[in-house]
C-alpha cells in the first residue's frame, strides 16, 4: 500500500480515530496528540497489515493499542476549565436529546479503567463478542461478563452524575 | 442508557482533526514506547563515548611500551562486550513494533521488552566493569614515572598469590557493586512505564 493510498484508507476510517481518541483523551490537545500517535502506529505498523482481515478491524487493533499505552501530558492536567465545562455538561439533568446522552456518556466514561474503556467502544461500534476477544485477547465469554459489568457501572456512573444534581 | 443513540451522536460530532496530507507531517512523542526507545538511544550513545574515550586515553595518559599494548589488548575485549550490548540495544528499539497484536498480548510484549532490557543491562554491566577493570589497572600501572623494568612484574601478574586473589576479588567486587548501580539507575528510568503497565495488564 502506497502513501496516499494509505492516507485515503485513513479518510475513510478516520471516525475510528476520532472515536478512539475521544474515548481515551478528554483535553483536547491530548486528543490530537493521541490522533497523531495513532496514525504514526499505523503507518510503522503497516507492513503487518494482512489483506485478508479488514482494514478498519486492524485500525482499531492498532488504534487501542496505541491509546493504551500513549502517555498523557501530566502537567496539563487537570485542565480546570475544561474540566468543569465537561462536568457541568455531564451532571446536566438525564435528557434523552443525543447530544446530552453524549455528554453524559463522556463524563461517565473517564471513570472506566482502560480495558473497559476499549470494550465499551468495541461493543458500540457493533463488534461481536468474537470479534472484540480478538481484538482484545481475551476470551469471548470475559467479553460477555466484562461488557455487562461496564455497562452496569456506567449506568451506575450516570445515575450518580443525576443525582448529585 | 441507548448506546445506538450514543453511537449516532458520536458519528455526528464535529470532526476538528484532519488527516495529514503527509506521513512526514506526523509528529510521534507521547508514545509510552517512543520514550523507551529514547532512553535506549540514550545508553547507546554513552556507551559509543566510552568506547572512543577508551581508545583514545593512550594519547593523554602517557603509558609505558609494555602497558600500552597490554592496554589495547584489554581495552578489545571491553570493546567487543559493549558492542554486544549495543546490538542488543539496537534489536530492541527495532522489535517495539507490536501494535497490531492482541491488546493483551502486545501489552505483555511491552513488559517483557523493558524487563528484558533491566535484566540484560545489569548483567552486561556486570561483565563491562569486570572487563574495565584490567585496562584501568594497565592505566595506573603504566603511568607510573618509574622505570618500565619495575612495573613489569605488576603487568605480568608475577605477584605473590595472595595479592592475585585480593585483585580478583577487588574486580568481582567493583563489577558487582557497578551492576548494582546501574540496575537501579535502569529500574527508576523504566519502573513508572512498567507500572502503568502491569496496571493495565491487571485490566484484563
């Protein structure tokens, strides 16, 4: 795969990146960093790639390895303001526009451990359970019992977030 | 909670992060492995400067005749340990390409990689400061403003057994303490990667 070709097969699948980095990074200049260092894996790991497994398969791969062990700017946080813009849109009243649910999500999601983290993407993203063990090396059935804990605690996570309201 | 919904408003936010246009363009510094790697090229470079500085001592540490070519001739074998070292150094900056592995599997790797690299420094460093210690002891030897006829019998170790036993225990001693020193230098260098680590591994 050549330079470009590799750039236009980012373009395409460039949500994953964002979805990625989202997920793992909630200051926005951690968020490109890790945007950054994710397609430099890719491009370092591209020899690797096998034509027979689907691009956007192994990006995920790639991405969540990367994010895993990116190193986040310390010093940089905590962001005040940005910390307390996101934590009055989180604890902002349950309300069933997406936009709000996204919010809360987000505010939720920074309290899950990094395995969880990647799980609960996965399954948004609509893997299989098969799909997301292989991702993630684990067995399929720790998939199932550890998908069902993160959704609980983030269901709890929210339900708190209400709350303190 | 409605992931789909979720899903859909993830999709629908602003997207403020191009592509770049070049993979030149793409700057890589926050990687756990990156700095690694860093650190490593960072002990390469210490250990390329002691080899020059070791074989250009002779040119400001005047040495007998004698001692001079028993210098370089120990002054080798240091040489060809640290090379050895290097090319393990080298081998593992170039094999820290394990991304498209299982999460798991390549945060295993990782561990095992830095682990390896403590493990094999303190034990190479063990061999390197033994091996230093015979060219060290040529330097004080041969320097010495005595007549080279004086000197001989120190640099052909025709010393009594007592004083041959006390040298050797002196250099098991210097090497083990200097292995020790590094160990640690190379544990407090790696030991807050490998926490996170091992943090994350506990995860799974």
């Amino acid at each position: 795969m050549t330079e470009t070709e590799f750039l236009d097969k980012l373009e395409q699948h460039k949500g994953i990146l964002l979805k990625v980095s989202r997920i793992y990074c909630d200051h926005p200049e951690d968020r490109k960093d890790l945007f950054q260092e994710i397609i430099c894996q890719l491009w370092r790991s591209l020899k690797t790639f096998q034509q027979y497994s689907a691009f956007s398969t192994w990006m995920y791969r790639v991405a969540i390895n990367t994010a895993l062990v990116f190193h986040k700017h310390d010093k940089r946080r905590p962001d005040k303001q940005a910390l307390l813009d996101h934590d009055g849109h989180a604890k902002a009243a349950y309300d069933d526009k997406p936009e709000q649910q996204l919010r809360q999500f987000y505010g939720a999601v920074k309290h899950l451990n990094e395995v969880e983290k990647a799980l609960i993407l996965l399954y948004i993203e609509g893997l299989s359970g098969e799909e997301i063990a292989d991702t993630l090396g684990i067995s399929a059935n720790n998939v199932r019992v550890k998908t069902n804990r993160t959704k609980a605690k983030l269901q709890n996570l929210i339900e708190a977030q209400n709350n303190e309201l | 909670m409605n992931f789909d919904d979720i899903k859909k408003a993830m999709e629908d936010e602003p997207n403020d992060l191009p592509v770049p246009l070049s993979v030149k363009d793409i700057k890589s510094s926050h990687s756990l492995m990156k700095k690694i790697k860093n650190r490593l090229i960072i002990e390469i470079l210490i250990s390329l400067l002691l080899i020059v500085v070791l074989m250009i001592n002779p040119s400001w540490n005047k040495m007998h005749e004698t001692a001079q070519s028993l210098y370089y001739l120990t002054v080798f074998n240091v040489v060809m340990v640290i090379l050895g070292f290097i090319l393990f150094q080298l081998k593992t900056i170039n094999d820290f390409k394990v991304y498209d592995l299982t999460s798991r599997q390549s945060i295993e790797m990782f561990i095992i990689k830095i682990k390896s690299v403590i493990e094999v420094g303190k034990y190479f460093s063990f061999g390197i400061f033994a091996a230093l210690c015979l060219p060290v002891f040529i330097i004080y030897v041969g320097s010495v403003h005595v007549p080279e006829s004086h000197i001989q019998k120190y640099l052909h170790l025709n010393i009594p057994w007592w004083q041959m036993a006390l040298f050797i225990a002196g250099v098991i001693l210097i090497a083990f303490l200097g292995s020790v020193y590094n160990w640690k230098i190379l544990q407090k260098m790696y030991s807050k990667q490998l926490q996170n680590l091992e943090k994350i591994i506990k995860q799974f």
